[in-house]
C-alpha cells in the first residue's frame, strides 16, 4: 500500500494530517499566528512533507499556501483572512487552523462561514488534523487570465 520511496518511513508528528492537508515536497508554505499554544506535532508533520522549513509573514515572496493559526481572541477574522492573502500564489489554499469546538478560544464555524466569502474566499473542506485543532480549507477564485 505504501512505499518507502524517497526516505524515510519514519514520520514524526501528526501521521497523515500534513498529506490530508495536501502538502507535498517542495512546496512554500507560510506560517501566520504562531504561538506557544500552536501544535508542534503537526508543524513538524507539515515541515516533513514539504522537506523544508514554513516561512513567515516576512517572506515577501508567492507562496503555495498559507497556514494561519486563529483564536477567538485574534481579532477581527475577515483582516486576518485578507492579511493572510497577501503572499498567497493564484489558486492557492489559506488552511485555517482554528480550536476545536468546546477549547478555549475556539472560532465559531458560523463566523468562518460568514468571514470567508466577505474576504473573497471559499470554503471548501474542514478536518480535524490533531487533538486540539480543525483546519478549515479556504481558497480564492481563480482569476481570469
């Protein structure tokens, strides 16, 4: 079912939660809203399957994708999701990391639903990806080219 193609079978972290997120070696993606209590376990996860390290929100350059950690507390979700598509290459994806429903802090799934479009995105698929956090996949329409 699986090969050992391409080194090592031994994957710390989240098992499967970077794949089911769709991140693949080589990729760029942009880390935002980090803080201590971020899960360290998917980051390494994530890190593993691009085979490099995220970049921050001082990259300056397009990236594949971004992963943005939100709290509750964050502030106003639709400037976060807008910010958060500043380095954001067309057709790539905004993975919304958010607590799991009943944590502190947890975003409510009605604000994203309703955050998401007013930032011109849309949302596409959510899954749980470690004990304490959801990820909700937001994309940007295409533009016409």
């Amino acid at each position: 079912m699986s090969s050992t193609e391409g080194g090592g079978a031994t994957q710390t972290g989240a098992p499967g939660a970077a794949e089911r997120l769709g991140f693949k070696p080589g990729m760029v993606i942009q880390e935002l809203g980090w803080d201590s209590d971020t899960d360290d376990q998917l980051r390494v996860a994530i890190e593993n399957s691009i085979d490099a390290d995220m970049v921050d929100g001082d990259y300056g350059n397009v990236v594949d994708a971004v992963l943005l950690w939100w709290r509750s507390e964050d502030g106003d979700l639709v400037d976060g999701l807008v910010d958060a598509l500043t380095d954001l290459v067309g057709g790539g994806a905004i993975w919304l990391l958010t607590p799991k429903v009943g944590r502190p802090n947890a975003v409510d799934p009605a604000d994203i639903a309703e955050a998401a479009p007013i930032a011109g995105l849309s949302q596409t698929t959510t899954a749980a990806v470690s004990k304490e956090w959801s990820a909700t996949r937001l994309i940007a329409p295409k533009t016409p080219g």
